[in-house]
C-alpha cells in the first residue's frame, strides 16, 4: 500500500497510508458485452472532437474505453461506441 506524508497545521506530520489508484475501466463493456457487470480496463480515451474553447482549441469526449470497445479511425485516433457512427 502506498504512503503520503501530510503536513499538519501544527508543523508536524503524519504519515497516512491509503489503497493504490485503481486502473479506470471502460463504462461501455456492462452495456455491449458483458451482462454481469464486469469491465476491462480502460487503456485509450475517446478522441471525437466535441467542442471548441474560446481560444479555438477542440474539446475531445476523454470517455475512458477498452480496446474492444473502440473504434479506430485513422492511424491514431480512437472513437467511442457513443461517436463511433
């Protein structure tokens, strides 16, 4: 289990131990492949273009997916089911 040290307003300082980050998991596998509610980890973000900010830059969705459930278009880009088609 990882640890952080947490300065205390006295001047002190704790040492707190806590559960390690969890891998984020796909939120489209319990609703296209698996009934039981498990999810594959999700190692790709969705890159559809859904928005600009006043600067011009794009806004992608940033939907966390797993392989299976992406789609790939183009050499680099990956869709979600939502913006897939």
């Amino acid at each position: 289990m990882p640890c952080s040290r947490i300065k205390m307003p006295d001047g002190g300082f704790a040492i707190v131990k806590h559960a390690a980050a969890r891998a984020p998991r796909c939120k489209f596998c319990p609703t296209r492949f698996r009934w039981d509610g498990i999810t594959r980890p999700a190692t790709l973000l969705c890159d559809a273009i859904i928005g600009k900010t006043l600067g011009g830059d794009p806004i992608t969705c940033d939907s966390p997916i797993c392989v299976h459930c992406a789609k790939r278009v183009g050499p680099d880009k990956d869709f979600c089911p939502k913006h897939s088609g």
